[in-house]
DNA sequence: GCCAATAGTTGACCTAGATCAAAAACAACA
DNA sequence: TGTTGTTTTTGATCTAGGTCAACTATTGGC
C-alpha cells in the first residue's frame, strides 16, 4: 500500500519495448510492431513480498508470469504436507506453463524476496502466437526448455551425490545471473538454505556442510546468503568428475 | 527386412482418422478436415527392433515421433557414461519435445520392443498449429503435459521411498494401460528391472527385493515381466499413507 | 534496544538403500 | 541340447546422507 517502493513500482510500468528483460522474455526477436501487440495484453500488476504467493496449485489457469524484478520459487505437493521445491525463477523467466494442459496450475509459486511480474494472459496470447509465427516458435521453445530444465534436474536428483548437486546448483545459478548482467562469481541468493536443500533433495543439514566443506576448500566464500564463487573450475570439476573411481569396463556403445 | 512382421507392418500404414491411437494422439478433438491435413504430414516409418535408437542425444532435431506400437524408453547421459531414464512411451504418446530449444535432441530413445512411430516433421506441423488454432492449443498441452510428467518424476526422487516410487510405476503404468484399452491390472513389462530401477533412481537389487516384497504382502503377482497387480488400493495405501508415523506439528498454511 | 521466533551450524548417531558377491533362472543360438 | 551371456534373485556388508539434539547467529516486531 505505501508508496515507499517507488523503485520496483516505477519500474514494472515500463513497456515491453523498453524492458531491460526483453532479451530474455518473450519479445526476443520480434519484430517491433509485434512487441506493441504483445505489449497490449500484458498487465502490469503490483509488487509481491516475501512468501507472497503468486499462484497456488488448483488455482484456476488463467495467465502466465514473467518475473520482472526479485525471484520466486515453484513447488509440488508431495503427500503429507511435504513440498518438493522445483524451480527458483529470476528476471526474465516464464512461469505457470505447467498449468496449460489440465488448465489448473499443478504447482505453487511464492515470491522469495520483493519482486514484481508481468501478467500474461493465456487465451490473448494463444491468438498472437497464431497470428505471428516467430512468437508461437518461441513459445514452443520455452516450454521445450522448461523441459529441459526438469530434465537437468532429473538427472541430479537420479544420479548425482550431494556434493556434485550442490557445485550443480551454484553453477547454474551463477550462468543465469551473468545473462542478466550480474557478477558471476558473487552474489547473493535470495532462498533459505532448507529451500536449497528441498529443491536438490538433500536435507538442510547437508546443505549447510556442503557449504563448510566448499568454503574450507577454496572453492566458495560463504557468508550467510552472500555467495563468492573463487573457483568456478573447482566446482566444474566436483560435477564432472566424481565416479571416476571405479570405472567401469569398456563397455561397448549398445542397449541397455 | 523379412515379412514376417505383417500385422504391425500393415497397420502403421493406417492414417490417422482410421487410427485406433487418434484419441490419445495428436488429432483428438480436430475436425475430419483437418485431421486430413494432418495426416498429410506425418510419415510412416519401418519397425524398430529392441534396443534400436530412435535418436541420440545431439541429434539434429527435424521431427516429434508418436508411439504407434510397442514402447520406447529416453535417457540422458550422466557423466562418466552413465545414463538417466528420463521416461517409458506407450502407443500414442509423444516423443522429442525437449529437442524443439536446442534445435537438438537432449535426449536418446530407443525401443525397448518391436515397435513402429510415426514421425511428424516438426516445421510442418508448426506452419499448420499456426493455422488450426485447435490444433495449436492441443500442442501447447501436449508440451505442458510433459512438464507436469517431469514434476510428478521430481517429486518421486526427491521425496519418496523406495517402496512408494515403485508402488506409483506400477500404478502409473497400469493407468496408461488402461487407457488404451488394455487390463489395468495384468500386463507386461517391456522394460528390465535394471531400466526400471535407473528410471526410479534405485538399484536393480531395490527393484528385485521390492517385487518380492509385494508379492509377499499380497499386493502383485510377479512372474518375469508378467505384473499382476492384485491389491490397487494396497498399492495407492502406500503412496500416500507413508511418513504417517512421525506427524508433523499441525503448522499453520504458511510460506515455507 | 529487547525478546521471541526463525535460520543456520555442528556433532553424534542411525538407517535406507547401495554395493559386493554368488548363485539361479532364462534366453539366444549353433 | 549344451554353451554362453544376460537378467534376476538373494544374502552380507557398507556408507552417504538423514535424523536428532543442542547451540549460535539473525531477524523482525514492538
């Protein structure tokens, strides 16, 4: 209600065409009498807080989000009150697309810090992609890459140990604040440490030795959320080549 | 190359408004006429035996595949040669979705069966989702679909047990069985053990154990890979109703 | 500025499921 | 029909990471 977040509030007014973001969101490549008409059904809407919650899962499907400023976590009911965190989302990134195929949204979303979104709504855009065939392209990638992602996250849950996830973890998150411009190595991460935990699926406790143990070896400094990445090809590494112990024999290219 | 494949040979010539597969595919819901021009893209191709590759992963992307007969399993590579099972793909089902980003495929599939797909060059469906609005929205559900498989997946490697990740592939499979039209409760498994532990992120040990397990409490009948599921709310019981032991304190619905 | 609540750290211990090993059951095939 | 290689099963052991507990920052409310 007051007025003191002028900052966010001036900046979420901004149209499309003269986002900072729109190199990363939906008017990527568009042609500019295009990014007007996309510009028309977007609604701005007003900032959210801490734990706010953006969407929650049963709600009925009606819009996706972009994050404009802040972050926001997604996650999945997991039987007896449990959640699975799935994605943490920062500027620039697409949320809801879950909630297309049974037209309610499977997850929930909070905001992580103060952030602002931009409202899209589906059925307007659905038309536009019709009628304008590099945004429909463009829409099917971002939902192929939200494929991608989970696919990613598939692989570390399935196969890595704590330490490779953790090094995982940080490294993308490090990737993704350097397309927005942001330092790569220092940074600050805007979720608690049991919402890092849940999202790898490792306990608060790992987490937090995991962190003791990095930063004894150079790899990181840590101090509370404030992350200094100083060894990013240590942490490549710690991913990579892990089970390089036992190797397995040759092992000739076939079925499984 | 020999005939002896006749029955499967002779019905993937079948177009698709004589498919039995046209209402768990693509077409479901288009009208006749359009059903035509989508028919006119797809391509029929030859059986593929067990162990055949669909695609590899880094594969140019140039066309999505639909099951026609048999199954298929994808996977992606883990580091130091291992692989994650990222899925199983029954008739009518979707294959190559992740690839549409990259513009490659992240993936591989093969069979885990004699099978037969049909594939759908994926720029001529694109030119004809831009025309059939239908046809359009049934894609963009189709890919979110896919994403809300790849939740339920983190939520089971992130969350469950070992004895709730099993119980929920069985009743996952058998679900998508009975769809097609097949038993819900007495089918095959084309998939190993081993397959079936790499997808639920246990060991193959985990699996045999488990099956023996549920056969002890009366819950399936296991010969091979013939599954008799005997007790379907036994199984739903143990999805859902584990952790019951240590409740949790009444915590008020609140950000995390 | 003080208190209560929350978040993070650290240590001790425990357990689900991995790993190792070996046998048994199949399947492919000459 | 025997041989060989694969898959599955079963048992014995080991361990990464979970759980419990106690303590120490931080943070937010008033």
């Amino acid at each position: 209600m007051k007025q003191s977040t002028v900052i966010s509030f001036e900046s979420i007014r901004v149209a499309c065409r003269h986002c900072t973001l729109s190199a990363l969101c939906l008017p990527m490549g568009l042609a500019a009498e295009d990014v007007e008409r996309l510009d028309e059904i977007v609604k701005r809407t007003r900032p959210l807080h801490r734990g706010d919650m953006l969407f929650r899962d049963g709600d009925h499907f009606r819009s996706l989000y972009v994050v404009k400023t802040g972050s926001f976590k997604t996650f999945a009911p997991s039987g007896e009150g449990g959640e699975q965190v799935l994605s943490f989302h920062l500027p620039g990134e697409l949320l809801g697309l879950d909630a297309i195929d049974q037209g309610e949204h499977a997850c929930s979303a909070s905001a992580l810090e103060t952030s602002a979104v931009c409202e899209i709504p589906f059925a307007r855009l659905e038309e536009l992609t019709a009628l304008i065939p590099s945004l429909q392209h463009h829409m099917y990638r971002l939902l192929s890459k939200e494929i991608g992602h989970d696919t990613d996250l598939l692989v570390l849950l399935g196969k890595k140990n704590a330490e490779e996830r953790l090094a995982a973890f940080l490294l993308d998150f490090s990737k993704r604040l350097h397309k927005r411009g942001l330092s790569a190595t220092d940074f600050h991460l805007s979720m608690s440490r049991h919402e890092i935990g849940n999202y790898l699926g490792l306990a608060v406790e790992t987490i937090s030795r995991l962190f003791t143990r990095f930063q004894e070896d150079g790899l990181v400094r840590v101090e509370r959320k404030h992350i200094e990445l100083l060894n990013l090809q240590g942490l490549e590494n710690l991913i990579a080549s892990s089970h390089l112990g036992r190797r397995q024999p040759p092992q000739r290219q076939q079925q499984t």
